[in-house]
C-alpha cells in the first residue's frame, strides 16, 4: 500500500502541473485560429517535442514493448523505421504545408485540401477525421486506465474518467497552446522516465549478451528478422510507420502549421529527430528485456506497468508511470484537438457559415467534450491490443491522405477531382484490406500477402490520382501561383 500511495501521489502532482498549464494557456486563446493553431507563434523546441510526443502514444510506449515482446527482432524494424519518420514527413511535407496554410489560413488539412482539391475533399476530410479519430483515443484511455490499475490499485473503471477528465479540461481550455505546452514537457517526463527504465532493465536483464541468452531460451525464433513474420510483413511494417506517417500521422503532421517560422521549423526537425530516436530505441529495448525478465506474461499489454512494478522502486516508479500517462495524454489532445477542428469545419461550412468568432469557439470546445466522452464510454471495454487499435486508424488515414498530401504539395499537374477520387479511394482500399485480412484470417492483424492495409490503400490512392488526372480538366492558375508559388 505504501507504494501505490506514493505512486498515486506523483500522478495527481502531475495531473494537477496539467491543469494549471491548461489554464494559464486559456488566456492566449481568443478565436478558433488562436484555438487550433496557436497563431502560428510557436517555438523550435517545443513544435518538435510536440511533433513527437503527439506521435508516439500508448501503440508506441505500450503497445510497441508488447509486441516486440512477442514478434521479437520481426517488429524491430518498427522503432528505427518510427524514428526515422521526421525525416520524411518534415522534408516532404513540412515547409510548403507551413507556407501554404499561412497563403489559405489554414486551421488543419482539411482547409489544405480544400483550396487544393475543392469543397468535397474537405468534407471527405473531416468525415475520416472524425470516425476514425474514436478508435485511437479509445485505445489511449485503455491504455492510460489499465496502466493506472497495475501501479495504483486505482481501478480501470475509476482511472479511465480521471484521465479523461483532466485531458478534456486542459484542452478544452487552451486549445493548441495548452497542447503543444503540456506535450512538450510530457516529451522531457518520457525521455527522463523511458531512458531510466530501459537502463535499469537491461543491467537487470545482464546486459545485452545475457538478454539475447534469454531470449534464445524462450524461443529462438525471437532473434531473427523474419523469425515471427514474413519478409514482406516485416518491410510493410518499415515502411508503414516511416513514409505513411506523411498521411498516416495526421495528429502529428498538422504542428507544421503551429511554428512561428520556417527557421523555427527547420529547428524543430532536429529536436523531433532526437526525441524518436532516444525513446523509441528504449522502447524497443523494454520490450526485449522483457523477454528475459517476464517470460510468459498472459497479457502483453501490462508488460510496461508490470516491469515498472516489478524493477522500479516507488519514487522511479511514479515518475515512470507519469511517463506513461505523458505519451498517452499528448496523443490524445492532439488527436481531440484535431476531431474538434474537423467538426468544426463541417459546422461553419455548412450549418452555419455566419458563426460569430465565439460560437465557432464555443462550437469548437463543445465537440472535444463530446468526443472525448463517447471515446470515454467506449474505452471501458476496447475490443482489441492496443498496437492494432491504432494502428486501423493509422492505416485507414494513410491510405486516403499520404498520396494526395504529396502530390497537392508537389504535383501542379494533378488535378483537383483526381485529388478527391485519390482519397476516398484509399480509404476505402484500407478498409477493405481490413475486411480481406479478417475472413482470411479472423484477425484484424494479419493481411494477404503480407501488405499493410495503408500500403494497399496508398498504392490504390496512386493509380487512381495518376488516372483520373489524365482524364479532367487541369487546377485554375490562382491555386497554381498558391501552391507551387515559390
């Protein structure tokens, strides 16, 4: 009991740091632009940490251990291929997404898309954005209410709304500024909290030699490449959480509108380089050793908590599982902030398009409360691992938006209807892929051929943005001189 106390203790010490951060940050917040983008006002350092805390959840700092745990160095590929993602998506993506939405005024992608690819691109935007966003923060407070019980003894049922509570009230309150603030700090409690841990395991573990020893003895199979998956299942998943993040991260991808300038941009790259190495290089660490120090643990979900229980003494401990919370809470703002924007813009577009600057915000504060509620509600029982819950939102927005992201940025000749075609298709190829992988396999983790459902859905989105192009009339010279206006 005297651990969980001190465990409970540190936990409402850093709810409570939330709060107050959300509050203070409520004052810079006076218009829906303000709201979801900060004014574009925002720092190197605190963009790039915001980029990636937002982007490594509870699939990367839960989910990801626990699957390495039982795929072995097959799921390997996954945090270096994740670290690498700033790369792509900063270099493809981010300079000309910043320009650009500054030209359109642009609170998130869908106004992007819209300028680029008309009205019905928008729609088709939000609508994704919205149905898909539910599984991801279901999956979040899964995560965050599970963890809460191993190392508490505070029940799930309890733990889920007190997460959910502080996370809706700091985000409703400040908007971006209250996200970006709050994720930058909870990115330095998850390099602190996942560093220690990873260290800590891995003397337990004996070392790497030792470790590797260990996992031999459970099962060879764990140390090979494609010892637990296929060749073409392990370059899908490379290929999925490195390049697809240009589409498929959607909630991280949108801080390229926050920065106040391309310097400030072009800083945070390094920052976001050095956060996803740094964490996700520990988290695949954790899941290893915990090969060795917890063989044959029934759920893998709770092998973080179990190892922080189990390793940590109980000041450690809390810290640790403050780290935790961190990357669950900085996904799940974002990903509220984000459904909040999309709402938003099918209210104001067409129920009500004269909205005054405070009933778009009163508008926009209403739907994050009522998303995160159902999301709530939903999470008391989630229907599968956390890793595949996010990654069936990933996949589906990587398959309708990583194309037409790239060639709306880069491409003058593709077309505004191509554009549109391009990502309903995707989305609906992902989906479908879901569906073959589940009567193939009655699993929603297994595919044909290997192939990712976003890998499918992207090449899906290709064909049909190069052949509809060829065949409809080309984009007006006011979006060229937009878009491709250097």
């Amino acid at each position: 009991m005297g651990d969980e106390i001190i465990y409970i203790v540190i936990l409402l010490v850093y709810l409570a740091g939330m709060l107050v951060i959300g509050f203070i940050s409520s004052k810079k917040v006076t218009n829906s632009k303000s709201y979801y983008t900060s004014d574009r006002n925002v720092s190197a350092a605190v963009t790039g940490f915001s980029y990636s805390s937002t982007q490594l959840s509870s699939g990367s700092t839960i989910g990801m251990p626990a699957t390495v745990y039982t795929q072995g160095y097959s799921y390997m590929g996954t945090p270096m291929a994740a670290a690498a993602a700033p790369w792509f998506t900063f270099l493809l993506t981010g300079e000309r997404v910043r320009k650009i939405s500054e030209r359109v005024d642009a609170i998130d992608y869908g106004d992007i898309f819209r300028a680029r690819f008309g009205n019905a691109s928008k729609i088709l935007y939000e609508l994704l954005i919205i149905v898909f966003a539910i599984p991801t923060i279901i999956s979040q407070f899964a995560a965050a209410g599970s963890s809460v019980q191993s190392l508490t003894g505070i029940s799930y049922n309890v733990a889920i709304p007190m997460i959910a509570v502080v996370l809706t009230i700091y985000t409703m309150s400040g908007g971006m500024n209250s996200v970006a603030l709050t994720d930058y700090i909870q990115g330095i409690i998850m390099i602190a909290g996942f560093g220690i841990l990873a260290a800590i395991l891995l003397t337990r573990a004996g070392g790497f030699t030792a470790m590797h020893e260990g996992i031999a003895a459970t099962d060879p199979d764990l140390l090979r490449l494609t010892g637990k998956a296929s060749k073409t299942w392990v370059i899908c998943c490379i290929i999925t959480w490195s390049i697809l993040m240009v589409g498929g991260s959607i909630t991280s991808v949108v801080r390229f509108l926050i920065p106040k300038d391309l310097k400030a941009l072009r800083g945070a790259l390094g920052y976001s380089v050095f956060f996803n190495i740094f964490v996700l290089s520990a988290c695949g660490v954790i899941g290893l050793c915990g090969i060795t120090l917890l063989p044959g643990l029934e759920s893998t979900d709770r092998l973080v908590p179990t190892l922080i229980g189990t390793y940590m003494t109980p000041i450690l401990g809390g810290i640790l599982i403050s780290a935790v919370i961190a990357a669950i809470m900085s996904s799940v703002d974002s990903t509220l902030l984000l459904c909040s924007a999309a709402a938003e813009g099918l209210y104001i577009g067409y129920i009500n398009p004269n909205a005054s600057a405070k009933q778009q915000l009163r508008v926009g504060r209403a739907i994050t409360v009522v998303v995160a509620a159902v999301a709530m509600v939903m999470a008391f029982k989630p229907f599968t691992a956390i890793q595949w819950l996010v990654a069936f939102s990933f996949n589906t927005w990587a398959g309708a938006f990583t194309v037409p992201v790239l060639f709306a940025l880069w491409s003058p000749g593709t077309t505004k209807t191509a554009g549109f075609c391009a990502m309903a298709a995707g989305a609906a190829a992902a989906l479908a892929w879901y569906a073959a992988g589940y009567i193939m396999y009655n699993s929603f983790s297994n595919w044909p051929f290997g192939i990712w459902p976003g890998i499918f859905g992207s090449i899906v989105s290709l064909i049909v943005i190069l052949a509809v192009s060829a065949f409809t009339k080309p984009i007006d010279e006011e979006t060229r001189e937009i878009f491709y206006l250097e």
